[in-house]
C-alpha cells in the first residue's frame, strides 16, 4: 500500500525547534517525527512511501540514507526549489507512484492512535475519490458533511468566513466535524488535480471547492486520540500518546 508523508513545511511554529532542522527531525518520545510516522505506517502494511521535504532539505535525505531507509521503500519528492503546499505536494508525490491504487497522506506532525488500516479499508469500500479521518472536536475550522458522509462545505469560526461549490449552503445544517490532517485519495482523483494551474495550493481548498463533483467522504473513529505536534506546547501531549500507541 502506498502512503505520503507531508514533511516539507517550514515548522515556524515550532520556533527554536527548527531553527537548525526541519520538523520531519524534532524528536518526539526519543524519535524524530518521522521515524515514528515510518515506523507505524509500516505497521499497518504501508510499503512504498514517498516524503515530501523542503527546509533543511539535505538534513532529510542524510537521515534516510544514513538509516537506510528504516528497510523501507522510500522515494522523496523534493520542493527545495518551491514549497508546493499540500495540495501540489501530494500531486507530485502521488504521480511519483504512478497511479497505483489508493494513496494515504499523512502529515508528520500528527499523531493519533488511529486505525490507519482501517481508513484505508474504509475508503476502498466506499470507492470514493477521497477519505478524511475527521472528529467532533473543538476547532477554529470546520469541515461540514452531509448524512452520506459526503463534503459539503468548509467555515472559519474566528473570521466567519464559510465556502462551498453549493449556492444554498447554510453551516451548521450538515454535521462539522475538524479535519485530522490524515486522509486516502484514489489515483482517479489526479485528473481533477492536474487541472489545477498554480504548482502551489491547498488540499483543503482543493476539496471544498471540489466537493460538488467528486465524492469526497469522512471517517471518524470512536475513542481517538489525536495530537498536532507542530507547535512547543503541543510536543508533551504528543509525546505522552507516541508512549502509549507508537513505541
């Protein structure tokens, strides 16, 4: 099964973490993020991998080389040249697998006990274009899905701002759930990415706007723990759930 890694971002969040690395090498629990992100995806049966890097660029590539790639199959797609945000990111990376089958993305400061396996499973079943793992959380960004479990629309709870392909969209009447930053895409869904003209863009944006005329679909998972280490105060919580689900 194939799986991308999001490794590329800059990590200003993280502050003097990242002043001398990239975030995919902060350590977490005695293991940088990405070891562990490797690590659990090969767990679950992930075999062919593709990391996206950008800051620090060389620092990533010499840890994989020096670990020789944990024994995994490991392909980086480098944007040292252009950040390409998720959107382009996972673009590029999912044409460097050449449209073999479902492709899950995973960012590599998240961390959750989840069952990446069974989103995986999920997504195949339901045959859609694309599956995020989402939950009921508190959160300045809602993600809005319909009885179906289909995309329906996106708000900003702090500005207010709402979009949606859909002219009578009302937030609040279809079920808000927070984005996870863990998801499956098909390899149909690259043609609709392709026609997208900036190299640089968001995946949430991509979705959203796209939502009427692909079939983009949520899974939440009950009793999940969920953390974003991307940012100092949030590293201790990471730690504490890589302790109890990872090592």
């Amino acid at each position: 099964m194939n799986a991308i890694i999001l490794a590329a971002g800059l990590g200003t969040r993280l502050g003097a973490y990242t002043q001398d690395r990239p975030k995919a090498l902060v350590e977490v629990a005695g293991r940088t993020m990405l070891e562990h992100q490797l690590r659990r995806l090969s767990s679950f049966g992930f075999d062919r991998f593709v990391v996206n890097v950008h800051h620090f660029a060389p620092m990533v590539t010499g840890y994989l080389e020096r670990n020789r790639n944990f024994g995994l199959d490991i392909c980086v797609s480098d944007e040292s040249g252009l950040l390409l945000d998720t959107g382009g990111g996972i673009r590029k990376a999912m044409h460097m697998f050449g449209g073999s089958g479902p492709v899950l993305v995973h960012n590599v400061d998240i961390f959750s006990n989840a069952n990446l396996k069974a989103l995986y499973d999920t997504h195949v079943n339901n045959g859609c274009h694309a599956t995020l793992l989402t939950q009921k959380r508190q959160t300045s960004r809602y993600m809005y899905f319909d009885a179906a479990g289909r995309l329906t629309g996106w708000s900003n709870e702090k500005t207010g701002q709402t979009r949606s392909p859909y002219p009578d969209f009302v937030p609040r009447q279809d079920m808000a759930f927070a984005f996870q930053g863990i998801h499956v895409l098909s390899s149909e869904i690259l043609p609709a990415l392709d026609l997208i003209e900036t190299q640089a863009f968001s995946i949430t944006d991509f979705y959203v706007n796209s939502c009427a005329d692909l079939d983009i679909r949520n899974a939440t998972f009950p009793l999940m723990e969920w953390a974003d280490a991307g940012r100092p105060e949030t590293l201790e919580t990471a730690g504490n759930l890589v302790r109890d689900s990872y090592l």
